[in-house]
C-alpha cells in the first residue's frame, strides 16, 4: 500500500484525507489528492431552436467549479501541513508523503481510469444513491482493478488492527482477500466470518481462517445464524461486535443490477457501514 489515491471531493474531502493519511503513516505511503472539476453540464431549454446553454450559465458554473477547486485544494494542503506530511513528488518510502494533483472531466470516470496504477483508492461513503458519490466508488471498483477504501464521514483513528472479514466463498471475496494482505498481516487479529444463507459454493470461514494463520495472522472464525437477518445487517453487526476498524468485503457477488432492485450485502454494506471497507471486484 505505497501509493494512495485519495478522491478530494466537496463535503468528504476532511473524512477522505484521515483516511488515507492513517493508512499511509501504517505503510510509509505516498498520498495522491485528487480533485476533478467536470466539464459536462447540464443544457438548459434555449426556446425555438432548441436547446443551448447561455454564456452567463455557463460562467456561473465555471466559477463555482473553480471555487470548490480551491477549496478542495485548500483542505488538502492544510491537512496535511497539520499533519507534518511533505508536499511535493518524491520516491522517500521511510515517511508518508503527499501530492497534489487536479483533471478536467467527470470525477466517477477520471477515478476509474488514474486508479488503475495506485496500491489503493479512498473515496468517502455515500450519503444516498444515484448520486456523483457512489458512481465515483462503483467506477472504481469495476474499472480500476484495484482495491478502494470506502471511509465513513467520521473514520476511526485506526484502520486495520481488529480486521473483519466477510466471507462468502466467493471470487470477488477471495481477490479483495489477496488485494488486502498487507492489513491482514499486519493486522493485531484478524475474524473471518460467514453468515448461514450467504455462502456460495466455496470454502468455508474456517478453511480462510486456517490459511490466514499459515501466513502469520492471528486469526479466529465464525459461522454466523441467520435468525431472519439479512447478510449485509449481520456483517455489520459482527463487525462492530468484535470492535473491528476495517471491513474486508467483495464487492457485488450478485450483480449490481440485482442488488439496486431486490438489495443485497454490498449494497447494505455501502450505506450502513460505521467503518471504513475495503472492497474490490
């Protein structure tokens, strides 16, 4: 986890930073803040010819673009100046660093695509659904390629001592596991958990468990009771019940389309989540 990209948006942008500046200061990383300010706006009606956009719209979106740029960048050098965090590109792996970087385009797209070269990307939780927020975290979880750190609006001050793991079974699950390693050996314990009724056909809590402990980790188990709960709920409960500060998740086991209609874990876990996931697909 050497190199971070850290979506720097309105509103989650403090949230973000903590984030990656707690994984950073755990792996030495280096810090990308990233800010995209988009240059597609929406048309207003123009009368008979149809649609257009008037120069004075025009202007007025350009100027609060620019002034949620500087703000954004703003946060971001005054966060990591309270933190004592360099600014400036470097190759020194002895002490967390940070650099600044802005893009013209649509922030979701840019992510998907600039994350595909970082160790891990942070973006923040969404608020609500079909909303800029969560297309930013489902582009970089299914163009990226890589693992994405979904923080809450208030992370913890530590991320990946207690480690929670849930389990089931499945390819997505098992490539975020190997995308996580360097939390899961470092890690103080680690608990892997599956839920009766969210398995799929594949190895058991146990059978992870046990190849954790191979590596080093200092890992338990458990299958967990439905009693009329769904997956998602129960994940989150045994999270917080074994005083986790990281969620290992696959993302979207069902299909996206499936979970936005009838719900599923993902979705349950990406809007209720109390600590930061890491995610991959």
């Amino acid at each position: 986890m050497k190199s971070i990209l850290a979506v720097v948006a309105d509103g989650g942008a403090r949230p973000v930073l903590g984030a990656a500046l707690t994984v950073a200061r755990r792996f030495d990383s280096h810090i990308v803040g990233l800010h995209a300010v988009t240059t597609e706006y929406a048309v207003v009606f123009g009368g008979e010819m149809g649609f257009s956009i008037s120069s004075e719209v025009d202007r007025t979106l350009e100027r609060e673009g620019q002034e949620r740029r500087a703000e954004a960048r703003r946060i971001f050098h005054q966060v990591m100046a309270e933190n004592g965090v360099p600014i400036g590109v470097t190759v020194d792996e002895t002490a967390p660093s940070a650099e600044w970087r802005e893009e013209e385009g649509r922030q979701n797209a840019l992510v998907g695509a600039l994350g595909r070269v970082f160790d891990l990307i942070v973006v923040e939780q969404p608020t609500k659904l079909a909303s800029l927020t969560e297309a930013t975290l489902e582009d970089a979880l299914f163009e990226s390629g890589r693992p994405v750190l979904m923080t809450p609006v208030t992370p913890p001050e530590t991320i990946g001592n207690t480690v929670f793991v849930a389990w089931n079974g499945s390819t997505e699950t098992a490539r975020t596991v190997a995308m996580a390693m360097p939390f899961l050996r470092d890690a103080q314990h680690v608990h892997v958990v599956s839920v009766e009724g969210g398995m799929t056909p594949g190895p058991s809590a146990e059978d992870l468990a046990r190849t954790l402990q191979r590596r080093g980790a200092t890992t338990s188990w458990r299958h967990a009771p439905a009693q009329g709960r769904t997956p998602g709920a129960i994940y989150c409960d045994e999270a917080s019940a074994a005083g986790a500060d990281l969620m290992i998740k696959g993302a979207y086991t069902q299909s996206r389309l499936r979970q936005m209609i009838f719900g599923g874990a993902t979705r349950h876990i990406i809007m209720e989540a109390k600590i930061p996931v890491l995610m991959a697909h």
